[in-house]
C-alpha cells in the first residue's frame, strides 16, 4: 500500500512541475510582452502628445493670421460702421474662420483701435509711418505683442484724417492706401509652409492615434490568457487528488487502509488526474492549431 501511495505522488508531482514549469515560463513570457507593449503606448502618448502641442501652436498661428486678413480686409465696418461681427462676416466671402474664432481677434482690435485714436488725438504731430509714431510715445502701448494690429489700425485712422487742417500748424501727407496692402501677408511663402505642417501633423496624429488604439487592444487581450487558468485548475486538482488523498494515508498503519477498495479508489483518482491532464493539453493544441489555421 505504501508503494502504490508513494508512486501516485512522485508520479503526480512530477507531473504537476511539467505543467507549473510551463504555467511559469507562459506567465514570465505574457509579463514581458506586456510591459513592452505599455512601455510602447507609453511612447506613442509621448509622441501624440508632443505632435498635438505642435499642431495647437501651428493652428494658432494660421488663425491668427486668418484673423488679421479678415479684419484688414472689413476694417471699414469693423471700425466705423458698428455693424455686429455676425453681419460683417456673412457678407465676407473669404474667410473661413468662424465668428466664435473671430470674435476675441476682432475685439483685441477694437480696442487697439480706440487706444491707438485717444493716443493719436492727444499727438501734437502724426508721422507718417507707425513706428516714427510709437517711438515719439512717452507712454507704453497696452498690447506690446500685436503691433501689426497697431499698424493696421494707424495706417487706418490715419488714411481717414483730413490731410489739410486749417486751424493747425501741421500738415498731414496723403496717403496711399496701396501701401498699406503691402504689409499684408509679406510671409505668405512661411503661412503656406504652416498650413503644409498642419496638414502634415493632422495626418501623421491619425496613424499615431490609430497604433496606439491598436496597441491597447492588444494588451487588453493580455487580460484573458489563454490557458493559464485552465492550466492553474490542472496544478490544484492534481495536487488534491494525487498528492493530498494520498498523503492522508500515510499516517495511519499500513494495514487499516490496505483493500482492494482504497487501491481502488486511489487509482481512480490519478486516472481522472491523468485525463483532467491530457484534457487540457488536448484542448490547450486545439486551440493552437485554430488560430493557426486563422492566421
């Protein structure tokens, strides 16, 4: 009796480390490909994050010089007609910027544009050009960064002040209007090349995007291994029924438990432990060979 009990558990161990040296080695292999592949996501969030920052500052520029076209060429109404933008922009033909985009660009403008007349109103003498005009400032302009809105706005007023004042010791040169058409979109050659970057960037986000989602997925699959569970039932019914019974045994005298019927019942046990085993590997090969005949 002890010798039958002894090789059911040498037997069952050694089966059991067959299959736990498999369960370990697919668990190591399944944690590696896993913190590579968030090692991976975590590149391409890099990436996607960076391109974003980048396409936020290239759209911001197209905007914003947009922007300054729309109100160049409505800087009538803009400035003098008191139309409401939603008017000035359905009748604009070229833009295709929104109100909501125009809106905070048209009112950093208005209010450039009544700085700037307060400040030439209080001027005893009006250069000709802007930058003559804001060094004989004593005072410093509120929007230091917009000084091409500065510029629009001066040329503006400017064209519209009468250009000879009688009841004054100054006179004002005409001015042509073509001059100021001049300052408009002198970089056209680098907004080209930021809405070629744009479109670039917009592009290379999509497939980034689109790896990225991809590599999630795939770690989501790491989530449900194949195997490793079924795999892991295996370990603990063999080590129940061939080792545990088994070892219950052993303490007591070699001849309370020595029938037909104990043996009997111990070899059915590492028989179901024996077909639990090959079950798995049957269906564990199964399932191999079917995503091999998919693939």
């Amino acid at each position: 009796m002890d010798a039958l009990i002894t090789t059911i558990i040498t037997s069952t161990a050694a089966l059991t480390a067959i299959i736990g040296g498999f369960l370990v080695s697919r668990v190591i292999t399944l944690s590696s490909e896993q913190n590579g592949i968030n090692r991976k996501i975590r590149e391409l969030t890099n990436e996607i994050n960076a391109k974003q920052d980048m396409l936020n500052e290239v759209t911001n520029y197209i905007i914003r010089d947009d922007a300054f076209d729309f109100i160049f060429e409505n800087i009538d109404d803009l400035s003098t007609s008191g139309l409401p933008l939603e008017a000035i922009h359905k009748n604009d033909q070229y833009t295709e910027l929104s109100v909501n985009q125009l809106e905070p660009f048209v009112e950093e403008f208005r209010s450039i544009y009544d700085e700037l007349f307060t400040l030439m109103e209080e001027s005893y003498t009006l250069p000709h050009d802007f930058n003559d005009f804001r060094k004989s400032l004593n005072t410093e302009l509120s929007k230091p960064d917009m000084l091409d809105y500065y510029d629009l706005a001066y040329d503006h007023i400017y064209d519209l002040l009468p250009k000879d004042i009688s009841s004054s010791n100054f006179h004002f040169p005409q001015l042509d209007f073509r001059s100021i058409q001049g300052k408009v979109r002198t970089d056209s050659y680098y907004y080209h090349e930021q809405v070629k970057i744009k479109e670039q960037l917009e592009s290379e986000l999509v497939i980034l995007n689109l790896q990225q989602k991809e590599q999630k997925k795939i770690l989501s699959d790491f989530g449900k291994p194949v195997g490793v569970w079924s795999g892991l039932f295996v370990i603990i019914y063999s080590g129940i029924v061939g080792i545990a019974c088994p070892v219950t045994l052993l303490p007591y005298p070699a001849q309370q438990f020595d029938d037909s019927r104990v043996r009997v019942f111990l070899i059915a046990l590492f028989l179901s432990e024996l077909l639990v085993l090959f079950g798995y590997l049957i269906l564990s090969m199964k399932k191999l060979t079917k995503n091999d005949r998919k693939e």
